[in-house]
C-alpha cells in the first residue's frame, strides 16, 4: 500500500501528520523522496504512541529512494529552503 506524506505546503519546513500502517505480514518498505539542493527529509518512526519518534532515514540534496523496516506509526520532519515542493511517500 503507498501512503504519501501530507501537509498543508510542502514548500516550506514542516513536520507531516502521523501515518498508521497496518502492516500485514510484510517488514520492509520502501520510502522516496523528492528533495531540492540544500533541502532534507528525515523519516521517523515509532511502534506505539508511547514511545518517542525515532530517525530511521534521512535523504538530503537529493531524490533518493530507500527500503527501511516497517512499523505502525510514520511522520517525516523536512527542512526546505530551497522553497520547492519537497514530496515523501512509503510503500508497504
């Protein structure tokens, strides 16, 4: 299943919404981003509410694609200042 990551302007940093991943027998993923010169996206993930978020990959400068474990809970942290639209999304 692919989720992307959303917000109200992804030209701009931002902290996405939490996504939930059901995750169906499957243990990895594959995460990609499009990211400008100078800007990075940090995927996080945790296995419940209560724990913290904890950085599973950063892609920076770069569109970049990588296969990470899965767990139930996702966000990703970017900082962009290059001003264009930075999109993340995780197949599952």
């Amino acid at each position: 299943m692919f989720k992307l990551f959303t917000t109200s302007d992804n030209t701009v940093s931002y902290t996405s919404d939490e996504l939930k991943f059901e995750l169906r027998g499957n243990r990895t993923g594959v995460f990609q981003a499009n990211v400008s010169s100078g800007d990075s996206v940090t995927l996080q993930s945790r296995i419940d509410n209560s724990f913290d978020w904890v950085d599973v990959v950063t892609i920076a400068d770069a569109n970049d694609i990588q296969e990470v474990i899965l767990s139930p809970y996702f966000r990703v942290v970017v900082t962009n200042t290059s001003g264009n639209a930075l999109v993340a999304g995780l197949h599952g």
